[in-house]
C-alpha cells in the first residue's frame, strides 16, 4: 500500500483495490504514518461554510488558488479557471467575502459568497492577496 501511497494514488483508488472505503485506507495510512501532508486553505477561505457552500465554485477556486501558492501542482484546466477567475474581479477592483445566509448571486448560484468593492487599505483586499499568492507559487513551481 505504501508504494501506492508514494505513487499518488488516491486513497479510493487503493480502497478499491483491498475492498475498503477511502476513509478505511486513509486511516490505515495515518496509523502507519503513510499520510500526505495536507495543505491547510484557512487563510484562503478564513470563514465557517455552511455545508451547502463548501463544494461552490467559489470555495474550489480559492482552495485551488491556495494549493497554488503553496506550491502544489493542480490539473492546468483548473489553475487556469481559478486564475482567471480571480483575474476577473480583481480587474473590476472586486473582492469575494461570505455570508452564510447571502442568497443566489451572480457570483454564487448557490448562495453564500458574494463579490462586493474591494478595500483599498492595504492588506485588506482579500481576493487580490489570494491570487497574489496563487501567481507566486505557480512562478516558484516552475
């Protein structure tokens, strides 16, 4: 297991091969100290989703946006999606911010995240700091 583990294989992958569930084999993999690192998005998604948001369009770029500046390599069909997607609004001096009861928007057909008037205060504009990143790491990465 652990060379497959080494391989990248997903866990469902491997679970499919021993005729486990993937959560069996990654808890076989974290007893055996087998896991992969994983990446923590908090910065990228600073906020509390409620369940219904956490698969949003929305939430994926920023997680893809946020495994980009920590140097994690991403399909190109989806680093380039969530680039140009933060590109989008951060040219139209937009932000995204989340509000769990923020109805279907533009934005978010599913409610939740919306983009509203980027700050100007230094620090503050959340989107621009994310993709700022995002571009950083994938120059690094190169």
């Amino acid at each position: 297991m652990s060379d497959l583990i080494d391989a990248g294989e997903s866990y469902e992958t491997i679970g499919q091969m021993y005729g486990l569930s993937a959560s069996g084999v990654f808890q076989a993999a974290k007893d055996f100290g087998l896991t992969r690192p994983q990446l923590s998005h908090k910065w990228a998604l600073p906020w509390t989703l409620a369940a219904e948001h956490k698969a949003s369009k929305v939430a994926k770029y920023l997680r893809d946006l946020s495994s980009l500046a920590q140097g994690k390599e991403i399909r190109e069909t989806n680093k380039v999606t969530a680039i140009r997607w933060a590109e989008g609004l951060v040219s139209k001096d937009l932000d995204i911010d989340y509000r769990r009861d923020e109805p279907s928007n533009e934005e978010s057909p599913v409610g939740g995240f919306y983009s509203k008037p980027a700050s100007k205060v230094p620090g503050k504009w959340h989107l621009k700091s994310v993709l700022d990143k995002a571009k950083r790491g994938v120059v690094q990465n190169l």
